[in-house]
C-alpha cells in the first residue's frame, strides 16, 4: 500500500493483509511490527509471498533499545574516547560539561644529561626519560608542560620545583630522588612540601618519592629508564587518573605458562619484561625479554607485558603459571 524511506515515513496506518516496502533506516509505519527482507519475498500479480520462518518483530529497532530512558547514559568520570562522543551526539547533544585538562608538568634531573640535538660531552648520555613520559602522559590526554633538563644543582632544582608548582597540578621529575651527594629532590620535597611515600618495594623502581609540592601532587621516579616507566605504569597513571577525576582501573593481570626461567631475590615484588606469544594452536603464553637491568630501555620496546613476580617468590621455572599484566603503547 506504500513505501517508506529513511527520513520519509509513510504517513498511513497498515491494516491487516496489508504491507508497505521499507527501507533500512526508515521508522516502522502505524500498525506494522514486523520486517522482512526482500531477498524471501516474491512478488506475485495479486500481492506478495513470504517465506516461511519469519518471526514477529524481526529485523525491528525498537524505540529506548539502546538507552532507556530516564536511564544514565554515561557515567561521570568516563574519559571522552569515540564512542562517547558518538552517544553524545546521537542524544542531539552538541555540548556537555567536561574536566579541563589536568596539567602536567615534567623534567629531568642530572649533569650527565644531553638533549638528543646535541653532541655527547665526556660522561654524558642523551636524556630519554623526558620523552617516555612524553608519550605515557599524552596516552591519558594531560596537558604537557616540558621544563627539561635541570642540573645537579640544588638552588636551581629549587626554583624549576616552585615554577613547576605554580603552574601545575602534577609535577613529575626522573632522577635525583636515592640518595647520593648530588641528589636533592627528597630535601627540597622537605623543605618546599611535604613527602608522604619514599621508596617502595618493588623492582625495578625502588626510589619512588611521592608528595606534596606548593598545592601540587609531587612524583619523584628513578633515574633509570626502564624504572621510570614502569612507576608511571604502576603509581603515576591511576593516581593522575584520580585526579582527573577518573575511575582508574586495577591492571589486568591472567595467568600464562612461562616459556623461560626466571631469577630473583625475596624481598621485592618484581615487573619483568615479557613477550605475550600464541603457539599454533592458539594457546598463550609468556617469555622473558632477556636481561632485566633497568637501564635495557630497548626492552621495553620489545615487551607487550610485565611477568609479575611477588615480593616472596624466588623465581619460576618453565611451565610454571605466572602473574602477566599485558599492556600496548612502549
């Protein structure tokens, strides 16, 4: 009796033995609930054949399907990704209430370090920690304030500090934070703040230093790399997802055969680098990157996991199930 389109509904009512042609996206006309695809339909001189098997209600969207309404459609504390903003816009929303971006600001600490634009002088190495916190912050969409590298230099170390402070509501440094000569960053932290955690057990990233700067969240990280990266994954990224008034998550962690052996020492929880890998039949399982040394960079490139190895484990042997927390992105 009719045809309808997307965008162009058949302004009638369907009565029975009655049918109208529809196409995908058009609203089901007054008196209809039933589709069905045109590829068993026949049509014949006095009317049309179905086959047989169709069911009422089918190939229907039905009207609070997808929301119901009066129901949440998302929750506070989501970080906006494609999806949501597609939600958003199919409620006829064009704008929504949003956290600003936490700003988040970062540098390096030590003589030894050399911007990768420059030539190495004796004793110095190129600074890399700056741009792998670089891209672990842009991951969870912080606003980036880079202040460098700063020196071993406590009076120095000392204004960057209360420059980051009063610009930031995080503040990040690598290195200067054990407890050689040269490292200031626990004093000043002291002396300008206060220090809620130093150092935790675990390896690598023993010499973590948490606190409180000038009205800003403090972070100290290691020195080493590897370290850093792994304190960031660890502590930093949920506890600046807190902040930004997120949900963080507990890290996933599954249990996989071991294609390897592994040592260590009782005392701390250990996050070793791990390759997740699927045999022919498809089972999972995990093996070493090879060293563990927290300055071996180039294996967190290679890794797409950490095997965890809890603080009284001596080790595990081939074909033991270990703790695996995958993670993508290094």
């Amino acid at each position: 009796v009719g045809e309808a389109f997307a965008g162009h509904p058949y302004p009638g009512e369907v009565g029975p033995l009655e049918c109208v042609r529809i196409m995908t996206g058009a609203p089901i006309p007054q008196g209809a609930d039933t589709v069905v695809m045109q590829e068993v339909v026949s049509t014949l001189a006095e009317g049309i054949l179905l086959d047989h098997g169709q069911i009422p209600g089918q190939h229907v969207r039905k009207a609070g399907e997808d929301i119901i309404e009066g129901s949440i459609a998302l929750q506070s504390g989501v970080q906006l990704g494609p999806a949501h903003l597609g939600v958003i816009a199919s409620l006829g929303l064009d704008k929504v209430k949003v956290s600003r971006p936490l700003r988040v600001a970062f540098f390096s600490t030590g003589d030894e370090l050399c911007p990768p634009s420059q030539a190495l002088g004796a004793g110095q190495i190129y600074d890399s920690n700056r741009y792998s916190l670089a891209g672990l912050l842009r991951s969870i969409g912080v606003e980036l304030i880079d202040l460098g590298i700063v020196e071993d230099n406590r009076s120095q170390l000392r204004q960057t500090l209360l420059d980051a402070a009063s610009q930031a509501d995080a503040v990040i440094t690598s290195g200067g934070v054990s407890v050689g000569e040269a490292d200031y960053i626990k004093s000043l932290l002291d002396e300008l703040g206060q220090v809620d955690i130093w150092r935790v057990a675990m390896k690598p990233g023993k010499p973590l230093t948490f606190g409180q700067l000038q009205g800003s969240w403090f972070f100290g990280l290691p020195g080493n790399p590897v370290s850093v990266m792994v304190t960031f994954m660890q502590f930093v990224r949920p506890a600046l997802q807190k902040l930004m008034g997120m949900q963080p998550q507990r890290a996933l962690q599954v249990q996989l055969p071991l294609l390897t052996t592994l040592k260590k020492a009782a005392g701390r929880a250990e996050y070793q680098r791990g390759i997740l890998r699927q045999d022919e039949s498809g089972r999972w399982a995990v093996e070493s990157t090879g060293t563990q040394s927290s300055g071996v960079l180039s294996s967190m490139s290679q890794a797409n996991c950490f095997i965890v190895l809890p603080a009284g484990s001596t080790g595990a042997e081939y074909g033991d199930l270990v703790d695996v927390e995958p993670f993508s992105g290094c």
